[in-house]
C-alpha cells in the first residue's frame, strides 16, 4: 500500500544519532539549538524590542541548527536517508509518534474526515475503514 512512500519504516531517533557525533559536532549544534530554544521562548512571550529580535535571532538560529545538523561537517546522511531501497525514503524524526506512510498524518495532525490507526504505518483513512479518530 505505502510502496511509493517516501517516509521510511523506521523513525529518526535524535538521541541514538547524538550519541554517535563527535564532541565538535555536538558543542555545535548544541550552541545554535539553545539560542533557537532561547530566542523562540522570548518571541513568543516578550513584547517589542526584545520580541523582535528574537523572532529573527530564532530564525537565524533555527537555519544555522540546520546546517550543523545535517550540512557538511554534520552527521552522516544514513543517519536520516534509507537508501537501501528501490529509491531513498526519510525518516521521520521520532517526536511525531506514529506515522501514516501513505498519507503523512500523525497523532496531532489527522486527516480531514478523522482517522485512527490501521496498523503502525497505516491510518483508517487510508484503508477506508472509519474507526475511531486519533486520541
Ligand atoms: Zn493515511
Ligand atoms: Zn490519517
């Protein structure tokens, strides 16, 4: 059914790939990650000017997370690309919870008509079933 899904059986798992980095890498990311964490809180809950700038220094924050992550120097493309496949899938960073290969819905983000869980990879919506919604 989720042949030509571009989602991956198994889940990116953020603490299994970090404990495989490297000191250097972890120090750089770990720095870009807790400005991101720091400016995102004081955008949300800080008037102008401190608002404003923080919702620009999370901005900046969140593209350098970005490239430290996964630019060069990063961790390795396996860590997140299956490419042992007939064409390469992602995993999905494992915060999500389950997810539906076919249509991409999770538990937070269901499919318009309400959907539940056929089986691990598969939302009722998907098989056409109607069972019960997500939660
Ligand atoms: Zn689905
Ligand atoms: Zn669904």
């Amino acid at each position: 059914m989720a042949d030509d899904s571009n989602i991956a059986t198994d889940a990116f798992d953020g603490a299994a790939v970090w404990a495989t980095l490297s000191p250097e890498q972890q120090a750089r990311i770990g720095a870009v990650a807790l400005e991101a964490a720091v400016a995102g809180a004081i955008a949300e809950y800080l008037r102008d000017p401190a608002g404003r700038a923080c919702a620009e220094a999370e901005q900046i924050a969140l593209g350098l997370l970005r490239e430290a992550a996964i630019g060069e120097g990063g961790m390795i493309d396996r860590a997140w690309i299956d490419d042992t496949g007939l064409k390469p899938r992602v995993r999905i960073p494992s915060v999500i919870g389950l997810v539906c290969q076919t249509c991409g819905c999770s538990q937070n983000d269901p499919c318009e008509e309400g959907c539940g869980w056929h089986d691990a990879v598969t939302c009722t919506a998907c098989v056409g079933s109607g069972e019960a919604a997500h939660g």
